[in-house]
C-alpha cells in the first residue's frame, strides 16, 4: 500500500481547491495504480473533494486546470483503496500576521497526521514547513519510508537564508527517495530523479494541441502577488494611447485575457480601474474545459511573474501551453530553469518589440502551419516529458523505495 499525501490544500472563500493538486492528485494516483500500486490517499478536505468530483465539472482552480484527466466522466475516488481527510483547508482569502501563523499550526497538524501512516509516504507538494517539521519532530523509523515531490529548492530568506537551506538539506537526510521538477536543478540526495509536474499525454493534450489558434494572449492561473498584472496592464494602456496618436509604424498588441481567481479582492478591484481597451479582466473560477479552452485557442500564453519572488520554480500553466501548441511569454530565467523554449523577456516592456517580431511565430492554423522553429522544440518537449518516462520514474523512486 503507497500512501499519497498533500497536507496543503489551498482553498477559495466557498472551500473550491485552487492550484494544481486535484489535477496531478488523479494522474499520479493513476500512474501509480497503472503499476499495480493499491493507492491511499491523505489529504486537507478542498481536495479529497477535488478528486470526487468527475472532470467535466470540476472547476479549473482558479485558470490551472484542475483534472487534467481527458475524461469528463473520471471520478478520481476509484483509484484510492479509501481516502482520508485532514482536518485543514489553507484559505488563500487574507494575509495578516495572525492568519499566517494560525496557517502554520494547521500545516503542523496535518503534517503530524499525515504521518501516522505506516509503509511508503508519497508527500507531492511540499513546502518549508515540511522540512521544518522532519527536523524538528520527525524519528526516521522502519516502519515507514517517505518520498517528496519538490517543485521549488530555494528559499528565500534575506539573512536568514543559510539558516533555511541548513534545514531544508538536514531533513533531506530523513527522505528515501526525492522525485524534483525543475529539469535544471538537481537535488542534494543519492536517491532523486527528474520528472515533470505534468506529463504530456496524447490522448488529452492533442484535440487541444490542433484547434485553431486566435492572434491574441491569455494569462490564467491563481492570481496572486507573484503575477505582476499591474505592469500588463500599464504596458496595454500605454500602447493604447500610441495607437490614438500614431497612424502608422507602430506594432499593436493582441488582444490581452486574463482570467483566474484573485487572492485579494482590494487588488482585482483596483485592477478593474487600470484596464484598458483590448483587455478583459475576469476574477472567476474557469471549469477545465473553459480554461483549456481559452488557453488552447490563443496564440500565446504569459506569465508575468516577479522572478525576484518566483526564484527556482516550475509553473503548470508554463508546460499545458507547450502541450496545447501555444507559444509561451515568459520571463528568461523561468524558459531557462525549466529548459523550456518560448518568448523570454527581461522586462514586461520588451514584450512589445518581441511579438512584433514575427519570425518565430507559428502560423494562424494550429494544425498545418506551424513554423518550424518552434513546432520542432514543441515535439522535443512532448518526447521528453511523456508517459512513459514519467511512470519509470515513479517507479524506481517510489514504488522500489
């Protein structure tokens, strides 16, 4: 018996999961159940929820899809002997000082819980207070082994940074085996290999991959502070002032989505008032066909994020626009930590000189006009980063632990 774990279900105000972790909670449950695994799963309420209810109406957590599974009739609770809830959802509603460490005892005790099971833990999302609490509280024992998913190694912790990483890598110690997502930053431990946090697989991602792709750009996903909306937004209003007062040799932007849920209602309000023509704003929670949908009928997929607070992570919506045929817009460092292509900019600004630049751009019928450049790196991806690679991994770390 393997037992699943996420101890960290993130929720919106009415309980809906948001983030990935339905999504790849029913792919790694099936990757292992494909192996001949009896699965448990352990996990905070929002997503044990997640994971019963079938695809096609399963929301999408905020703009990341949260199924991924291709099938709308997929309840996920087939795959698990049984499911066990702990106490805790982690709201994403609020940010005071005496929320954060109410959060922090509730990650305690769901993490405490979470280890009471016996044989192997597959802990797939952890954070620092993870570490914190193997090195504070946890007895390595026989009587279980425990493997992690890691999306992201680097903490960031001005002078206390040294601190932070001295106990990341002693409790490293106490872990049999590490599965780590980011291709480019391998991990201090004999037993770790790489896989990515979602796996390409033809059989969803291709209906997708072929439709049509409309001369316009989405951002989707949670909509928190590590997304820089308001320099978006800024960069779309400025252009909007060139076109009135420029008749010609200017490059005009696509039209510009973002949609996904926002953490704090203060800032989508004060958001709203920013936008300017050939933008829409939605604060919603996309089902997964929407979100999909959306993304998979776009030219091009951003992500803005401040890479001063998004240092060594992977990103989901990053790898479902590779797989959909959408070309990304990302920071470098994000396309180069990953080893991902796309269109890299070192500020938001340079946005506009890069998609006037043509030459790499893919042809407006997504399923014969592909320019070569791109569609030869997006078919070097897909070999790279499917199905069968992903579940030898999983195999060696987690099923031979």
């Amino acid at each position: 018996m393997i037992t699943m774990c996420d101890y960290y279900g993130m929720c919106d105000a009415e309980g809906r999961c948001v983030g990935h972790p339905v999504k790849v909670t029913k792919e790694y449950g099936q990757m292992l159940s494909d192996l001949g695994e009896k699965l448990r799963l352990v996990c905070s309420p929002c997503i044990a929820d997640g994971v019963c209810i079938p695809a096609g109406d399963q929301p999408s957590s905020g703009g990341v899809s949260a199924d991924g599974s291709g099938d709308p009739g997929n309840d996920g609770s087939s795959l698990f002997t049984e499911i066990i809830r702990l106490p805790y959802n982690i709201s994403i509603i609020g940010n005071g000082i005496f929320k954060r460490i109410v959060d922090k005892f509730k990650l305690f005790k769901n993490i405490r819980l979470s280890l009471k099971n016996s044989g192997t833990i597959f802990f797939y999302q952890v954070d620092f207070f993870f570490f914190l609490y193997l090195k504070l509280f946890y007895k390595v024992t026989d009587e279980r082994k425990i493997v992690i998913l890691i999306y992201h190694q680097e903490f960031t912790g001005g002078r206390v940074e040294p601190v932070l990483k001295r106990i990341y890598e002693s409790a490293l110690s106490k872990i049999d085996g590490v599965i780590y997502t980011q291709k480019n930053a391998e991990v201090p431990h004999d037993n770790a290999l790489w896989m990515p946090d979602f796996v390409y697989q033809p059989d969803i991602y291709d209906e997708y991959r072929n439709r049509d792709k409309k001369d316009r750009i989405v951002c989707l996903g949670t909509m928190n502070r590590y997304k820089q909306i308001e320099a978006l937004l800024e960069l779309w209003a400025e252009e909007d002032i060139r076109r009135s007062e420029e008749e010609k040799g200017r490059t005009d932007l696509p039209e510009l989505i973002i949609a996904g849920r926002f953490d704090d209602e203060s800032r989508y309000e004060m958001l709203k008032r920013m936008v300017p023509s050939g933008v829409l704003l939605r604060d919603e929670v996309l089902s997964y066909d929407e979100y999909m949908t959306l993304l998979s009928e776009s030219r091009y997929s951003i992500m803005p994020y401040d890479m001063d607070q998004y240092k060594s992570r992977t990103s989901g919506v990053l790898l479902e626009s590779i797989y959909c045929g959408v070309i990304p817009v990302a920071p470098h460092e994000l396309l180069r930590q990953n080893g991902l292509p796309g269109i890299g900019y070192d500020k938001i600004s340079d946005i506009v000189r890069l998609l006037g630049d043509k030459s790499e751009i893919p042809a407006q019928n997504g399923t014969d006009g592909y320019n070569v450049s791109f569609s030869d790196r997006f078919d070097r991806v897909y070999e790279v980063y499917g199905l069968t690679r992903a579940k030898e991994t999983i195999r060696k770390i987690i099923c031979e632990a």
